[in-house]
C-alpha cells in the first residue's frame, strides 16, 4: 500500500496516488504528495514545451530550404499561426493552471519551475514574431516570380 511507503518518509497523504516512479522520488525528498504532483506536472510539462521548440527549428528550415515552393511557405505559415495559438493555450491553460501558492514543501522549486517554463514561452513567442516577417517576404517574393 502507498500509503505505508510514504507515511515513514514523512509525506502527507491527501489521497492522491503516485503514478509514477519521479513523483515517488520527489516525495521521498520529504515532499507532500500534492507538491510532488505539481513538481511531476511541471516536468511533463517542460517535455511538452520542447515540442514547441522543434517546430519552430523545422518551420525555420523549411524557410532556408533551397527548394521551397509557394504551396510549402503556405503550409508553413498556417502551421505557424497554429502552432501560436497552441503555445498561447499551452502557457494559459497548462502552465498557469498550476497553483504554486498552496504548496508546503518544493513551494520554491515550483514556482521557479513555472516561471521559468513562462520565460520559455515567451521567448518562443518572441522568436516566432520575429520569424514570420520573413515568411510573408518569402511568400511575397514567391507569388512575384510566379506572376511574371
């Protein structure tokens, strides 16, 4: 039973099980099971953000590709404006859905996780700003060749 493993390592149990081997690590860290929970969170939620991070290296790539076709750059921009509105979603919803603020123990680790997960968004967001400019002059420059 959880709860016997956990009782000696000082963790309260508010009835919530440990899904899986991290959350368990983190709580024998003298961590309560709810501090754990939100800890484990925020780790599946900074793989998630490397996600974010990918695409955006592939939508660059796709831009510096010798071959690009007017129908790609297309594609690519409309990936973009969704891939946005994911990242505005996931940092929304996801991210600041973890309250930090009723935490005891890892209270700390927390929120500088969160806010460093927020930083990353923001940076992901500014980089995108910056990238679609160049999209549209690709887009641009291509309908103009195609035209004359």
């Amino acid at each position: 039973h959880l709860g016997s493993l956990l009782q000696p390592l000082g963790v309260q149990q508010l009835g919530y099980k440990c899904e899986s081997l991290a959350l368990l690590a983190m709580a024998s860290r003298r961590q309560t099971v709810h501090s754990a929970a939100a800890l484990n969170k925020l780790l599946e939620l900074d793989s998630e953000a490397a996600t974010f991070d990918s695409e955006l290296a592939s939508f660059k790539a796709t831009l510096a590709a010798e071959d690009k076709t007017l129908e790609g750059l297309l594609e690519t921009r409309n990936a973009c404006r969704q891939w946005s509105g994911n990242l505005e979603k996931f940092q929304y919803v996801k991210v600041d859905s973890i309250i930090t603020a009723e935490l005891t123990t890892g209270k700390d680790e927390a929120k500088t996780k969160r806010k460093s997960l927020n930083r990353h968004c923001e940076e992901l967001r500014t980089d995108m700003e910056k990238f679609m400019p160049a999209i549209e002059a690709a887009i641009t420059a291509l309908q103009k060749a195609a035209e004359e």
